[in-house]
C-alpha cells in the first residue's frame, strides 16, 4: 500500500501542525485543571456511553458545537467528520459517503449502504433522508458495518439525529440572518410545562436566490417568449417540529415527536460540457440556458425546472426502567415522503433530454428491545420490523429529430447538436417533407418497490475484569421483497420504435423473493489506564440483494418481463484504535485503523439508453486509517483537527470485468479539517466569539468507470474550503450577533459531473457553492 500525502500536507506544513500540536499541550499543561472538554454521551450501543467507552470508531457533537460552526445542512458535516462525505445536489438526490462507500441510489428496487436514524428510526431511503438540522440534541457518525445494532441498511456506517426533547422549564430562541443572493433565515424554538408533560415546539425557513443564472426565457435566449426559468440551485425549505413529553412516574418516558418538512428549491444546475448557452462557454460556474421542456406541465408535472418535496414524519418512543438493570424501549415510527423534481439533463438550450423523477415512499418501523447492566455483564436483546412502499416514475420529453441528432444518428446532414450561435437546428421539416414542423415525443418508466424486514438480534457485553471487556453480538434478518416496473413508451415518428426502454403494453411485471442473512459483531475494549482505552472489532455487513426488473424485447418484438438478482453485498470489516484524553481531560483523541473485505460489490451504471441499473462489481478492498483530536488551549481557545487516509479499489482481477482496478465513486484518498474555537470577554455583559473551520478533500471520481465520457474528465482536484463566524454575545449568551462566511476564499469546485446525461454522451457538471456570507441575530428566553 502506496500511501503519498496530500500537497496540502508537505513536510513543511506537517512540521508546523505538529508543532502547532506540541505546543498546545505544553499550554494546556499549564492551564487550571477545571478547563475540561465536556464528555460526549452517545447512544450508538443502544444505552447512555461515553464516547471512550464505545469500542467502535465514532465521531458525536452536540447541538452548541454545530451552532458554534453554523451547521444547519447535513452536508456540511463533511467538513468536521473523518472519513465522511455527504453530496447535496438536491435535498431529493443527496449522497452518504462513509470510508468511501457511497449511497445515493434513488430506485425502489435497490438498498441503502448508509443507514441514516432520525430519532432512533430507519429512515434511509436516499429521497427521503435529507432533512433541516435545526433544534438538534446530537449527531453520531458511526462507521464500520453495524447491521448489528443498526440493522441492514448500515452495512458501511450510520449517521444518527437526535432532536432536542420537551423540558419542563420555560425556554425560547428567536434566531433570523440575513445574507448575499438575498438570503433569509428564521428559526427558533418554545417549550415548558410541568413535572408530568412537557410540550416543544421548534421552526425553521430558509430562502435564497440561486447562485447559477438561468437566461432561459430571457430576451437574449434562445425561447424569449419561453417559460422564464429561475435562476439554478435556489432554496425555499419551510420545517417545524412539535414534540411532547409524559413523564407519569420517575421510571417512564414517553416522546411524541412530529416533523414536516417543505422544499421548493429552483433545481440542480446540470451544465453540459460540449455545448455552450447562447453567448457563454461551458464552464460548469457560468451562467447556464436551461429551457427544460416546452409540455413540461404536461408530461413532466411542473412547468419550470425544480424540486417540490414534502417529508412527514411521527417517532414515538417509551423508555421504562423497570428496575435499576433493566430498561425497557420501544421505538414505533412512520415516515412518509413525496418528491417531483423536474431536470435538464442535457443542460443547454435544446429539447433534449428533459426530465422529470416522481418519488413516493411509505415507511413503518418498530423496535422492542430489553437492555440488561449488571454489574459484569450487559445484555442487549430486541426485535424490530421494518416496511417500506416506494415507486420512482421517471418521465421523459424531447423532441425527435433534436434527441437523434445530438445522439449523432443524422451525422450525414452535417448539422450540430447546438451551434455555434446557440441555435438549435430542427431537421424534423426535413425528415418529414415539410408534413410536421417538430415532433413532440414523451415516455415514462417506473420502478416499484416493496420490502418486508424482520429481524432479532442480541449483544453480550462482559467484564472479564475491570480493564477488559468482551462483546460478542448477533441479528438475523429476513427480508420479503417484491420489485415491479412498468414503461410506457410509444413508438417514435421517426423510427418506428421506441426511442429508448421497452414498452410493457400497460403491463406491470413483478417479481417476488425472499432473503436472510446472520450478521454478527465480536468487540474488545482494553482499558489500558484511567485515560487510554484501546478496542478491535470485527463486524459483517450487508446491503440486501438487488432484485431488478425491467423490460426488454421478447422474440415476438413486444416487450417482456426481465428479472436479474443482483447478490448481497458483504463486508468485513476489521478494525482496531486508541481512544484517550490526557493533560487532565483538556484534550481528547481517537485513532483507528481498518482493512474491510467486500464481495459482490454493488455499483450502479448507466445502460446504453442512459437508464441507471444496479449491477454486481465482483470484489474489493478498503484500508484506511483516521485520527481526531480536540484540544483545551486555557479557558478562551479550542482547537479540533482531523485526518482520514482510504485506499478503496475495486480488486485488480480479471473476472471483475472493465472496472476492475477502479476506485469508488466520491472516494477521497485524503480528507481532514482543522478548526478552532476562540472567545472572550470583552466588557462587562459582553462577549466575543469566532470560530474558524478548514477542510480538505483530495481527488475523487464521479462515476465506477473513473473514466473521461465524450473526451471530458469526470473527475474533480483537491478541493480547500474554509468558513469562519466572529460575533459578540450577552451575558451566557442570551443574545448574540454573529458575522458569517462560508467557502470563505470563494473557491470553484464540482459536487457532480458525468449524471443522467453522461448516459447519452453529453456528460454534465455541478458547481458547488460560491461564497455565501451574511449577519445573524440570536436571541434567548428563559432556562
């Protein structure tokens, strides 16, 4: 294993960090021991842990620590979390990254790898697993398989958000700023009561203009009396969460929590790579001429590009401690998610690949489990039942002669896709003889997808003695799927067939299977002294079996039903890591290193009509290794920094076919951040407070093939960003104004690049976002 670091790690900046690092704990050395960092309490075995004691690789921060930072999106954990990358092209289409290993797949028909919880529940499906972080209790980041615990979906990691509860002491906040492309937020919370209820209720808003100029529809454009399109990546997400509590007796517990969500964002700016809007070039940060389709009312649901999404969601969860060992918790929980977002995947100005995705999911979970603590041994035992009802219907517009033509079918007429002015050349007068002036053409394709979970599990912790301890766990799943998928798709003018997928004749077909699997865990924690603990784990994980239906073309030239079984996915993963604190607990660390197994590895690729389908990769390996530290330097300065190293490939071997030797899609070889926190006393009743966060995120490609498409690099370089806040608080912050930056250097760099249009030769880029900085105001009442 060849491991180079990073040039933003050159031995110069090495020697000045480790100095840098040295120095602090000679300072710290010298501060008052009551200058502490605050334990971390996680929940990530299921029982009330401090984060040292969990033999398992994990990053947790409070709901002050993400305030401190201005963390209100879930992306923006990439920036602090080792090892971890989240992708937001839309809140409909995010990625989950943990140790390279991505999940992103929006179809019914295949599963999670990320595990994302919510309040205790599964909510993983990728169109319904972005949400608004507002009124947070805790983030954990749990890596490593965990099926365990955590249940299938977290065959790489999981991500856990729990919101704050109802208390029974009046409390409010009233939190708004304003910034640049006319941004504005509002935010806040109210909650009290009395010893038995306690009632919450926390809100949030945000806007913001998009940062990519659409001049579709504009004078200058190529339809000025089209539709006049939004300017791309806009935001309108509306939230609220009310929430009680009973509180009956000391022992019992019982949380309602209820959440709605709204998104109206203006859509993902999908610039095309060989062709340019009407005066500009293709440079993925200029402005872009999306004019979408001219029936996208009609065909696609919306008459301008965007995303429309609703999430609800209802968690109730008992905890009874029935006795001093024994704790009773049951979890039951719904969620339910629709989404239509209507996309240019050609990105220009020609009717050419318009498209919509309409995704609807139904979810229901319960988990019953008993968690036993004597005094040597602790027993974790539980069932839990999941359901989940989901369709993805993708429907498609385009105009005949312009989707053949840019497809290079027409190369004789000697005509571009988009010339050099702009223009878009319409050859169906010609083709026809003057009978049809343009040839509308739509399909539409759905995928439908039904699993049935059951599992039980249980975990053994024991203490051999007081320095070590063993955990051995175990959960068998059975899976009951049913996968379905209908196109209809008539013939093309031109062609005589369908321009792309298989007609079904209004037909669904349907497959059913079932599946199980045994997933266990083996952990050693070895305290080494009151301040060092050390652990090895070995775990199996497991993304479910793909069971893919689709249509294809029968003997008789009439479609017919298509069933292919995609394997599980495994995992092994091997691991082991140092958890300390030392210099009288003002400063903390961990370090993990891991080597992890996978066979029949899932990728998704795109077929030769640009339609994504899952498909077995063969075998791969991971090793990596990431290190955190947080640091007390006296009582006004914090510092966190951390690193992660991954060298994740697809295995070197012939029978792993063309992507054999590949690395994973949004794999970052290296990824770190260094941060700080600084405050102090200016005056009597005023504070001053900052922070500042740098990250780094080395090379990744964006598609298995970690190949050019059409001549264009489907890559990105380094990636630096950095963020910084400076304000002035009261008194225990009962009010504060703060100053905020994000990619403060307003670095250009790609979230994206190759997507749905990449399938048809005309790969795509995503810009991610500009500098966006602004004034925040933040007001507090009461406990």
């Amino acid at each position: 294993m060849n491991i180079t670091l990073p040039p933003v790690f050159t031995l110069s900046k090495l020697s000045f960090l480790i100095t840098a690092f040295i120095g602090s704990q000679v300072y710290a050395q010298t501060q008052s021991s009551t200058h502490q960092i605050e334990e971390i309490t996680v929940t990530a075995q299921k029982r009330d842990q401090s984060i040292q004691d969990v033999p398992v690789s994990i990053s947790a921060y409070d709901g002050a620590f993400l305030e401190s930072l201005g963390v209100a999106e879930l992306d923006m954990l990439s920036d602090i979390t080792p090892g971890l990358v989240i992708q937001e092209q839309s809140p409909n289409n995010p990625g989950f990254v943990i140790r390279g290993i991505t999940s992103d797949s929006g179809s019914s028909q295949a599963a999670p790898r990320v595990s994302i919880y919510y309040n205790g529940a599964d909510v993983s499906r990728s169109r319904g697993s972005y949400f608004e972080l507002f009124d947070i209790e805790r983030i954990e980041v749990v890596k490593g398989p965990q099926a365990t615990l955590f249940g299938t979906a977290a065959s790489v990691g999981a991500l856990s958000v729990i919101t704050r509860k109802p208390q029974e002491e009046f409390g409010a906040e009233i939190k708004t700023s304003i910034g640049n492309y006319s941004a504005e937020t509002l935010s806040g919370f109210v909650t009290g009561g009395n010893s038995q209820v306690q009632g919450r209720f926390a809100f949030s808003y945000r806007q913001r203009d998009g940062f990519i100029r659409n001049i579709a529809g504009e004078a200058d454009s190529q339809n000025p009396d089209g539709y006049d399109q939004e300017d791309m990546h806009g935001i309108e997400r509306t939230a609220f969460r009310p929430s009680l509590r009973f509180t009956p007796s000391e022992d019992l517990t019982i949380d309602l929590v209820y959440t709605y969500e709204k998104n109206d964002d203006s859509g993902t700016s999908f610039k095309n790579g060989l062709y340019a809007p009407t005066g500009g070039d293709t440079s993925p940060f200029s402005f872009v001429e999306m004019s979408g389709s001219p029936v996208s009312q009609s065909v696609l649901g919306n008459d301008g590009l965007g995303v429309e999404r609703t999430v609800e969601d209802i968690n109730l969860t008992l905890n009874w401690d029935i006795n001093s060992q024994l704790t009773f918790t049951s979890i039951t929980a719904g969620r339910q998610f629709d989404s239509l977002e209507v996309f240019d995947a050609d990105g220009t100005q020609a009717w050419f690949l318009e498209f919509a995705e309409d995704a609807q999911g139904d979810q229901f979970s319960q988990e019953l489990r008993i968690v036993h603590q004597g005094d040597k041994l602790t027993t974790i035992a539980g069932v839990s039942y999941f359901t989940e009802d989901g369709s993805q219907a993708v429907p498609f517009s385009t105009e005949e002669s312009i989707f053949l033509n840019c497809l290079g079918v027409f190369a004789a007429f000697a005509q571009p896709c988009i010339a050099s002015d702009g223009s878009v050349p319409i050859l169906t007068p010609v083709l026809t003889e003057g009978a049809a002036q343009v040839l509308p053409y739509s399909l539409e394709f759905e995928n439908y997808g039904e699993t049935d979970a059951y599992s039980a599990f249980a975990d053994v912790t024991y203490a051999i003695s007081n320095a070590l301890e063993l955990t051995a766990g175990l959960r068998y799943v059975r899976e009951d799927k049913t996968s379905g998928y209908r196109s209809d798709a008539p013939a093309s003018v031109l062609t005589g067939s369908e321009l792309f997928t298989v007609d079904t004749d209004g037909q669904i077909f349907r497959a059913e299977e079932d599946y199980d699997d045994w997933l266990p865990r083996f952990n050693m924690l070895y305290i080494l002294n009151e301040d060092i603990n050390m652990y090895a784990t070995i775990s199996k994980g497991r993304r479910s079996d793909v069971l893919n239906v689709t249509s294809v073309r029968g003997e008789d030239g009439l479609g017919e039903r298509s069933v292919t079984e995609v394997p599980a996915e495994i995992i092994w993963n091997y691991e082991t890591g140092v958890k300390g604190q030392a210099l009288d607990k003002s400063v903390n660390y961990n370090l993990s290193v891991f080597y992890q197994d996978y066979s029949n590895f899932q990728v998704t690729l795109l077929d030769d009509d640009g339609v994504a389908f899952a498909a077995d990769a063969g075998s791969a390996t991971n090793v990596g290794a990431e290190a955190e530290v947080r640091a007390l330097l006296g009582v006004d300065f914090e510092v966190f920094a951390n690193l992660a190293y991954l060298d994740a490939t697809i295995d070197d071997d012939s029978t792993n076919g063309n992507l054999a030797g590949n690395r994973f899609r949004l794999q970052p070889e290296w990824t770190g951040s260094l941060g700080m926190f600084y405050a102090t006393q200016l005056a009597e009743g005023y504070n001053f407070t900052s922070s500042l966060v740098y990250s780094y995120r080395s090379d990744v490609f964006f598609e298995p093939a970690n190949a050019p498409i059409s001549g264009l690099d489907i890559s990105e370089d380094a990636v630096s960003l950095v963020s910084a806040r400076i304000g002035i608080a009261g008194e225990e912050e009962s009010w504060a104004v703060s100053l905020f930056a994000n990619n403060l250097l307003d670095k250009e760099y790609l979230v994206d690049a190759g997507n749905t249009g990449g399938g048809f030769g005309n790969p795509t880029f995503v810009a991610g976002p500009p500098r966006f900085y602004g004034v925040e105001f933040k007001m507090h009442f009461g406990e």
